[in-house]
C-alpha cells in the first residue's frame, strides 16, 4: 500500500472510531433518544437501541476531558485517611481523584511531588491512557505568586482501530486546589489570575455590611 493510501485509511479509521460503553449512555442521555417505544401493537416493553457504535477524534477528546476534570478535581481519600496498609484500597475506586493539592506548594513541583501525584492518578483511574507511552514533564515557568505550575502530558488513548496520540496541559492551582486542563478537549477560558487588590476596598470606600 503506498503512503497516500495508508494515510488516507488512517484518516478514514479516525472518522469511524468505535464509540466507548460510558460514551454511548453519555451520548444518548445528552440527545435523549437512549429508549423509544416499540413500533409493534400493543403497549410492550420499550426497546432500547444505539443509533451509532462509532465516534469521532474530537467527541473521545471531549469524553476524556470531562472525566480527566472529575478525576483530577476530586479530593480523594488518602488526603484524609492514611492508607499505607491498604495498597489495593488506594489503588481501588474508593480512593478515586487526586491528593489535596492545598497542603502541596509549588517548590515541591521542583522536587517531582506533583508530577508523581499527577501520574499515579492517571495511571489508577485512567484506563484509557496507554500506561506505557503516558510521559509528565513540567513546563519551566512557574507562577510563584499565584501557587501554579502546569505539566505537558503526552500519551496514547487507547482506541479501536487506531490509538490516539494526545498531548495536553495540566496546569495546578494549588492555592485554590484545581486542576485546569488545556488542548485535550472541549475550548475553555484560562482561570484569571488572582489579584490580591481585587478584594479590596477602593478609596472612599468601605467594607461590605
């Protein structure tokens, strides 16, 4: 097959991916056409059908951006229980999100604490990111006044037939606690960075009550 040829197939398999279980009820209870009364006489059970089994890139990139936001902006339990003696608890569902991030700061970015948190998440609760091509790195800037530090995360999303290659930004506001993510999915506007001045009285002006 030439190269035009095995482009052009890629091209066509990434407009035909086969849709996920979760994605499919999401789809449908978006759309509201998930159950429809049957065609046949008589008040029989209602059918429940899928209109379609695949899906495109840019629908698997919103997906995954809606439940990598839940995931990494859910406090999960370890941030309140000690769990060293319970190694399949804090790898289990019962442990699902993140370490508080308000009792981290930014210079344990330097010394890894945050990328590591960042990869156990991903690697726990993530199933669909290929845990052998997941890479973290973090950006050089980081914004000291405003507690944030952000990380590029390349991986694999595991899809059929193709997988798909990603590469997004997890920036940590670690003052506040969130996590924003940037080009995976769906255009949201960057968090404003906090001003200190914002909140205070103007002059000629007093406190509110």
């Amino acid at each position: 097959m030439s190269g035009a040829n095995k482009s052009s197939a890629k091209s066509h398999q990434m407009q035909s991916l086969r849709m996920p279980l979760l994605q499919a009820f999401r789809e449908h209870a978006r759309s509201g056409d998930g159950r429809k009364r049957g065609q046949g006489e008589g008040d029989g059970p209602a059918a429940t059908y899928v209109n379609s089994s695949v899906s495109n890139e840019a629908m698997l990139r919103e997906s995954l951006d809606l439940d990598l936001g839940h995931l990494l902006n859910t406090v999960n339990l370890a941030s309140v229980m000690d769990l060293s003696g319970y190694a399949r608890v804090s790898k289990s569902t019962l442990n699902f999100g993140m370490n508080d991030l308000v009792h981290m700061t930014t210079d344990q970015a330097h010394a890894g604490h945050l990328s590591e948190a960042l990869r156990d998440v991903l690697l726990a609760h993530e199933p669909r990111l290929d845990k052998h091509s997941l890479k973290i790195a973090r950006q050089d800037e980081v914004d000291e006044l405003n507690q944030r530090v952000a990380f590029t995360v390349q991986a694999d999303m595991l899809c059929h037939p193709v997988d798909i290659p990603l590469e997004f930004v997890a920036e940590m506001d670690v003052g506040s606690g969130k996590v924003d993510l940037r080009n995976l999915g769906r255009n949201k506007p960057q968090r404003r960075a906090r001003n200190p001045e914002a909140s205070a009285p103007r002059p000629g002006e007093t406190g509110t009550g």
